[in-house]
C-alpha cells in the first residue's frame, strides 16, 4: 500500500511538471484602425501577458513589412506578467484596405504547434491632398546647416535656419549633434569648413559635407536668396543625441555643392514663439502667418517650402490658401506631433539653454 501511494504521489509531480507551460495572450489580436490619411502613422500598443506558469521567453516581433515597426520593453515574462507592444505602421504609399501583421515568435507552441502569434492592423487608408506633404519624405530630406564663422559674420547673413558654432568650438559640438544626420557645414569660402567636417569625423559623425566654397559660391550664385541676418537663436540644444558614432579622423571629406543646397527644402514653422523655443525642427526658421508671404515672396518659384504647425491643421489652412495663389508650398501632413509619433524628437531642437 505505501509502495501504491509512493508512487501515485511521484506521478502526480512528474506530471504536474510536465504541464507547467508558458502561455502567451494579447488582449486584442487585431486592431481595427479608424479610416486614415495616407501618411500618417497608425499606432497601437497590444498588451501580451503570461498566463501560463512557466516563464515566457518572446523570441522576436516581425512586421510583415518595413512600413510597420514593432517595439517592446522587455522579452522575459514570469508567470502573470504583461508587457506592451507598441506596433506603429506608416500609411505612406499606401491606399484603399490595408492589412498588416506582426507576428511575435516565444517559447510557447501555442495551439498550433509553430511558437507563433499574430498581430494584425486592419482598415482603410484616403488619399491625401496635394500640398501635404508626408513626414517620411520630410525625414529622408532632412538636414542640419551648419556656420562656423564668428558669430558677426553670422549676424551679417546667413542660410535661413542655419546654427552657429565657431569653427574653434566644433569639436567639442560633436557629442551634441545626432550623429545620422546629415550635416552641412559651411564658413565663407571654404577654407574653414574642411578642418571644421574633421572635427565632426573624429566625434562620430558619419554624415558630414562641406559646402564647396562656401556661402560666397552661393551669393555669388543666387544673391541673397534664403540668406538672412541675425544673431543666432535658432538652437540651445538637440533633445535627442542618440544613435551609433563612428569615430574616425581620417575619413575624406566629401563636399556639397550650391547647386544641391538650392534644391534643399525651406522649413517654416509658423507655431508660436515659445512653442519654437521648446522644441522645434532642426532648419526651421519661425514666422508669424502674417509674414508667410512676404518671406515666400522673396524665393524663387522653384524653392521646394514645407510649412508646419503642432499637428498640420494651420499649416494645412496656410498652404492652402498660398496655393491658391500659385505657390508650390507645402504643408507637413499631421504637423510636428506626427513627426514625433514616428520618430521621436530626432531632429528636434530646443532654443537656448
């Protein structure tokens, strides 16, 4: 009889362990996003959690496609935790019922046997209008301009948005520059800016051009057209400095022609003086509605301009009506919010401080 219980107890605890298990849930599978312009970003957080009593070990999370990236805290759950998944995916190029998956890979087979859950977003993307112009091409186009004259040569006449840091004092501006951003960096014929692009090499930018013979090449050109004078308060610092730095002194310097910086975007933010100041985009100068014209005035026709606003409302409406009158102006599609939605404060600047 002890022999018969001895042994019915071992089988209990063998087989209670074979059936510990981690269990991976989500409280929405699918998400059934509202009908959206194209261009902007559909967002959502699924929540997983381990309802099983094994550790849950989540592997990966795919996105069926590049237009959707997938993000979450942490991949160990124990047993009743919960993690977000924050899935965002881009509209862009993108029109009519469109189904994305992402699919998440654990240590849990699941009912199928194949360690896989998917995640969908379902629903309906509209075509946006003309003169909007969508954040990923905004982003792909961005730039920095940087001046190393001395601050009077700036105050005299600089490129519209361009930022002010001394050819003395680049060096230690290195750190605090994004190190994926394309940078442009010019003085007034050239013969600064090649040391001034080492400088930024050997802190980890990759990115970095300077502008053939400087901004003289460019008046001598264009005129004064997107040259302005002014002491520099366009920028204290960036809000975000993050990413991989390649530190190499000894990489060519690769130079950037007036011809392609006449073809770059005019960026205007036309949001409030202290909404710039706290944070606006890397290049973007600050102006009032009512000085929208007169500075549009004063470029060529041809001069690609993005207009923005906090969330693409008044900076649509101002477009609009400058498009009525012939211009080729633009407005960022969702403003400086979907900006950050997709990208964060990447290329995001704060004035002074």
């Amino acid at each position: 009889m002890r022999t018969t219980v001895l042994l019915a107890l071992l089988l209990s605890f063998v087989t209670a362990g074979a059936l510990a298990a981690p269990r991976i849930t989500v409280d929405l599978a699918t998400y059934n996003y509202p009908d959206t312009v194209e261009g902007i970003a559909v967002a959502h957080t699924f929540i997983l959690s381990n309802v099983g009593d094994k550790e849950l070990v989540i592997e990966s999370a795919v996105p069926s496609c590049h237009c959707t990236t997938a993000t979450l805290e942490k991949t160990h759950l124990q047993p009743g935790e919960s993690v977000g998944l924050y899935g965002l995916l881009d509209t862009e190029g993108f029109s009519g019922h469109v189904v994305r998956v992402i699919t998440i890979t654990s240590n849990d087979p699941g009912p199928y046997g194949d360690y896989k859950l998917n995640l969908g977003f379902v629903g309906n993307v509209v075509s946006r209008q003309p003169y909007q112009k969508p954040v990923s091409d905004v982003f792909y186009a961005s730039y920095i301009l940087l001046d190393v004259r001395d601050p009077a040569a700036y105050a005299a006449g600089h490129f519209a948005g361009a930022m002010n840091v001394p050819a003395a004092q680049v060096a230690s501006y290195a750190a605090l520059l994004p190190p994926g951003a394309l940078t442009i960096v010019y003085d007034q014929n050239g013969s600064a800016s090649t040391a001034a692009v080492q400088a930024l090499h050997a802190g980890g930018l990759a990115a970095v051009y300077a502008l053939r013979e400087g901004i003289a090449l460019w008046e001598k050109t264009y005129g004064l057209v997107r040259v302005v004078p002014g002491a520099d308060a366009s920028w204290g610092h960036f809000l975000d400095v993050s990413g991989a730095r390649a530190y190499s002194s000894s990489a060519a310097v690769q130079m950037y022609d007036v011809t392609q910086l006449q073809s770059d975007y005019v960026l205007i933010d036309i949001r409030s003086a202290s909404a710039f100041s706290a944070g606006h985009l890397a290049g973007a100068i600050n102006l009032p509605e009512s000085g929208i014209n007169a500075f549009v005035a004063t470029l060529p026709w041809s001069t690609p301009i993005i207009v923005y606003s906090a969330d693409g409302s008044d900076s649509d409406r101002v477009v609009y009506s400058l498009w009525m009158g012939g211009s080729r102006a633009q407005s960022l599609l969702g403003g400086l919010a979907e900006w950050q939605k997709q990208h964060g404060n990447y290329l995001v600047v704060a004035s002074g401080g």
